[in-house]
C-alpha cells in the first residue's frame, strides 16, 4: 500500500521528478499517480509532450519535449498540474486556484505546502483566467519548488 | 446565510419572495424551495420525529427521505425540499401524520397522453436517454420531480473527469445546461416534451403498451396524466444512506448531497463548521465545495483504513490543510435542538472502536458521505426482476447490455441500475435511449450501440471500475439465469 492513501499527501518517489536542467527550463509536474479515467492532460499539450497509454493509465511528461507552458494547468479536472521554473535563487511555481478572493500580480501571499502548512510568503507573478480556474504563478524561494502546492490569499 | 461570493457560481440576488411560516411573514428569493427560503433565514427544523417529537431537518434536499414534510397552504406531507416557493404562502409544521385536507386535489378529466418513449428522471441519464430517442425519431415524454431538469449535475461545480469526447474537463453544472439545451431545442421541434415538477405515480394495467400515471403539481389543482407509451426509461437516480448513531435525525445533520444542493443550487450556507463523514469521491468533492462556499471543513472522517476517492482530489484538500483521518468514524452526536458537535472513534483493523480513542469535535454540521443506495421502487411495482447486488449499491433490476429490463420495453439508467458515476450514467441513457428507437422501428443503428457499449467498458477499465464492473457482469449473469428459468 501506499502512504499516499492513508494520507492524501504524495511523496517526491510517489511521481515524476526532472532534472535541475529541465526545471531551470520550467516543466510540468503531474502530481497525478492512479489510474482513474481521465485524459484531457493529453489534448491540452501543444507539444505532445504528455502521454497515456489509455485512458485510465496515469500520464507521463516527457520533461525533454515540455515547454512549461501550463496550458494543462488549468485544464486537469483534479487540479494535479504545476509548472516549477527555477530562476536563480528563485523558483516560479503555477498552481490552479479556485477560491475567492483572487490575488492580483504583486500581491504577497501566503505560501502552503501539501499539508496546508503555511512555509513562508509569495510574491504573485501572473494571473491568468482559464474558465472558471485560476491560473496563477508565484515566486518563491528556489528550496522550497517543490513543496509549495497551494496559496492563503 | 445566503452565499453571495463564490469562484465558480455567480449568485445574483433574486426577486424577493415574502411568505408565511408559523403565522410569521419570511422572505425568500425567486428560484427558492420552501426548505431553501427556511434555511436562509436561519430555520433548520422543519418536522418532528412521529415517536419521539424531537426535532427533524432534511436529510436528503432530493425529495426523497421524507423529513421535510410540512403543510403548505393547508395541504399536508408536500415535500418542501423540493417543492418551489410561491408568494405569499404558508407553511406550517405539521401535527404528526397530517390530516387529509378537505380540498380538491386534481383538475378534471385526467389527460391522455400517447408517446413512444417515456423517460423517468432529467438527470445525465435521463437527459442523455431523452436526447438520444428523440434525435433518432422517437416521441418523447421526459418527466422529473424538480422545478427544473439536470437531476444532480446542476449542483457538480467540479470539472468532471472521463475521456476528452465525453466532456472531461467540464463542469457539471455546464453539462447540465448544455444537455437542457439541446433537449428545449427538441421541445421546440416538438420531438420532446419536457415535464418538470411533476411525479410518475404508478405503472398501470393496459391492454397492449406500457401505461404510467403522472401527476404535475400546479399552484391550484394538480392534473393527472394517463401515459401511454411504447417504452420507458427509468433513471430514477439514487438515494443518500444514512448511518446508525446518536443524533443522527438531529436538525444540521445531512447528506452530502443536500449540503451540495443548499450552498450550489441554492446558495446558501449549510452552516459554519463541517464534520465530513465518508472520503470516497462524494465526500472529497463536497468537502471541498465547502471550502470554496467559505465554509469551514474540521476534517473527513473514513471507517477504512484507506481513502476511497481519488488522490488527486485528497490532495486538493489536504493542502487546503483538512486532515483526513483513516479507521476512524462518528459515535454520536451532541446537541439538543440542533447539532453542536460529534464525538469521534478510532476504529482497529477489524473496524471496531478503539476504547477511549474518542475526541469531541466542535461543529454544527455533520455531512454524510457515506454511499448511495438505488431508487428503484418504481420499478419494484412495475414487477422488474430485481436482485440484491452489494457492489451495485442494493435491489437493481437486471438488465443486458441494452440496459432493457426482465419486461420487454422496460429500460433502466444510470444510478437507479447500480451506483456509479455521472460520466457513465450519460452513456448508460445514450445506450438505453438508442436500443428503445432500434426496437420501435426508429432506426436501425446498431453501430453506433456497440460504440457506446465500448466507450463505457474503457470508462470502467480502470481499479476504481472494479466495483461498477463486478455489478454489472453479476447482473447480466442473473439476467439471464432469470430468462433461462422462466
């Protein structure tokens, strides 16, 4: 069994990791491991770099071909998607948001990890409307990438 | 209590509806049920239990546990949770059982109606059922019990997953509206007749089609419907189960799907603080629909030692920082009149309590997501073979793959044929749709049957279509050993 389904909260072993080079390019992480039917991911990617063998195999990113352009970000029906960019000491990570209020570009947020638990602040970068789901970048420090999953507005 | 900032749902302010409860005048808002219009204004309970006079709220908000029953301008028993608010009405609790009121009931004469295809429920099943006899010829008659069609899509505010052709990635309530069109452009082509607010009553002797009775509720008199058709459809959906505890017929305490109905229908707050019941995919989902309404989630309780639902929407509110607790359930609630918290029990692996593993939680709501059980009892009376499948949710009449019941012309769809998701309940109702216009004549299509038949088993391919799979071969099976035994 995995810890996943006793907690709700994946692990670093649990999905698919980049390179430091592939995330200094910016890539999509797909937080997304069990095989449920589901497979907009793969339509959404311009580059065809996200893959399924069928429709309930969980996707895979070929990080080589993703351009990070987060287009699936807003499109996974389980909010799953985030792109991670490292930029210097700085890292860039676009999360779906679907709460009130909306924070606006340069707005300091609070930053959460998978827990819910708050790991320090954010600064917003872009905010970008896809339906009714927010697509939203954030700055943060470059050590916590790959813990920050959500924001306190 | 009324929700008036939300990130998917726009909530307008509606015209207001002055009405009457106890001799008080209340306001409610245009598009309100009665239960609705009681609840924004802060009133929870709306019966009292018959044995004991404690104090009872709704379970369900579908119209079909009962404990909203009220009398409403003198009638008794009208289920409020669903009935539609009108001005200038009065409500009032009823005394037990009710009193039959010295009232005529039904306009006169009753109204025949001929129709090839009658379709019972305007949820995805029913909808797709109707769509799809209608396009391919058949007349067709789509009745449901609610002020308007959609069934339970109309309250799913999450983008729904499945396969890009059957609209993954889309939001229930966007579903809904796309399916209401194009079912009002049929009306319009008069190829469909759509009739809301109104209840199939019963099935009926006839001497060659099949004959039901409706009846459509209007303000004064009610009219009643003799239906005759060549084929019905049932997609009747499901109902919400209840677990066994203290205080569970407590005003605050109610099903997943009511609290989904009050703040996404309606929108209006189901209360401040929520004890989840249940982390199958229902009580994720709700749990974070709450969160989005502004409403507090304390945290999802689940009896097995793993969460049911899918990871991807654990995740969603675990970093919302909603804990999840395995192997733990609810002993009881606390509260008098209304719910002020629940204790909580850690189960041992054989789901037993752990002794003095409890811990009191303050809150004043408790949603319990805890399975569905299929609406079938229509189909009970109408005489379907039925048979008790655990992994279809209880009773379901059995079927083939054409979805056509023991009785010749009998279709059934979606949740009411064993529980699953919305996604196939839709392919389920294409499915049964198309095979009543094959058999009518309507059309000869039969490619495009097997092409539904297939997209459903990819649907079911996976590790969480175990379940739906193991019903339905089990159905099938039994269907036919019926068949063979008669």
């Amino acid at each position: 069994m995995h810890q996943y389904e006793k907690t709700g909260i994946l692990c670093s072993k649990d999905f698919q990791i980049p390179t430091e080079e592939q995330l200094k390019k910016g890539v999509a992480i797909l937080e997304c491991v069990q095989e449920i039917p589901c497979n907009p991911c793969v339509a959404s990617c311009p580059v065809h770099a996200i893959s399924m063998k069928d429709i309930n195999a969980p996707p895979m990113n070929d990080f080589e071909k993703c351009i990070g352009c987060t287009k699936c970000v807003g499109i996974c029906p389980g909010l799953a998607i985030f792109v991670i960019k490292k930029v210097g000491k700085k890292a860039w990570v676009t999360l779906p948001y679907e709460f009130v209020p909306v924070p606006k570009v340069g707005d300091t947020v609070q930053a959460l990890d998978r827990t819910g638990s708050l790991r320090g602040t954010a600064l917003v970068k872009k905010v970008i409307k896809q339906g009714k789901t927010m697509v939203i970048t954030i700055e943060i420090e470059s050590t916590f990438a790959m813990d920050i999953r959500n924001i306190r507005v | 209590m009324r929700i008036r900032s939300h990130p998917i749902i726009d909530f307008k302010k509606r015209k207001e509806l002055p009405f009457y409860f106890e001799k008080k005048k209340f306001v409610g808002e245009e598009g309100d049920t009665i239960a609705s219009a009681l609840h924004a204004a802060g009133v929870k309970t709306l019966t009292k239990s018959l044995k004991y006079d404690s104090p009872r709220g709704f379970f369900c908000g579908i119209g079909k546990c009962s404990s909203c029953l009220m009398r409403v301008n003198g009638v008794p028993n009208v289920r409020t949770c669903i009935a539609p608010l009108k001005e200038g009405i009065t409500v009032e609790m009823q005394d037990k059982l009710g009193l039959l009121p010295d009232a005529e009931f039904f306009d006169k004469p009753k109204k025949t109606l001929q129709v090839n295809v009658l379709v019972v429920g305007a949820g995805p099943a029913g909808l797709c059922a109707a769509l799809e006899s209608a396009q391919h010829g058949a007349s067709v008659l789509l009745v449901d019990e609610n002020q308007c069609v959609g069934g339970q899509l109309i309250k799913q505010t999450h983008k729904f997953f499945g396969s890009k052709q059957e609209r993954a990635g889309t939001r229930g309530i966007d579903i809904a509206k796309e399916l209401e069109n194009n079912v009002l452009q049929l009306q319009k082509e008069g190829k469909i007749q759509v009739m809301t607010d109104a209840t199939v009553i019963g099935y009926y002797e006839s001497d060659k089609n099949h004959r039901f009775g409706v009846v459509q509720r209007c303000e004064y008199l009610n009219s009643l419907y003799d239906v005759r058709c060549d084929a019905a459809i049932l997609a009747c959906g499901a109902m919400e189960n209840m677990l066994l505890f203290p205080g569970n017929d407590l005003p605050g305490v109610y099903g997943a799907g009511a609290v989904q109905t009050l703040m996404n229908v309606y929108g209006i707050r189901p209360g401040d603080r929520v004890l989840m019941v249940g982390a199958g995919n229902v009580g994720l989902i709700v749990s974070y629909q709450l969160l989005q309404a502004g409403i507090a989630v304390d945290r999802v309780v689940e009896a097995a030692p793993v969460i049911g639902g899918y990871n991807v929407h654990a995740a969603k509110l675990r970093r919302c920082g909603v804990p999840i607790m395995t192997s733990h359930s609810i002993k009881e609630v606390c509260g008098d009149e209304k719910v002020e918290g629940a204790v909580i029990v850690r189960l041992d692996e054989n789901w037993k309590p752990i002794k003095d593993s409890e811990e009191y939680i303050k809150c004043d709501t408790i949603c319990l997501a805890v399975g569905l059980t299929p609406s079938t009892r229509l189909l009970s009376q109408i005489g379907v073979d039925s048979e008790y499948i655990p992994e279809a949710g209880g009773y379901v009449a059995l079927h083939d793959d054409s979805m056509q019941t023991s009785i010749s012309g009998i279709y059934v769809a979606g949740d009411a044929s064993g529980i699953e998701e919305a996604s196939t309940a839709m392919i389920e109702g294409k499915i049964a749709g198309l095979a009543a216009a094959i058999d009518l004549g309507c059309t000869k299509n039969k490619k495009l049957l097997t092409q539904y038949r297939e997209e459903l088993a990819h649907l079911r391919a996976g590790p969480f279509g175990e379940k739906p799979r193991i019903a339905k071969k089990k159905i099938a099976k039994m269907k036919e050993t019926h068949h063979a035994s008669i």
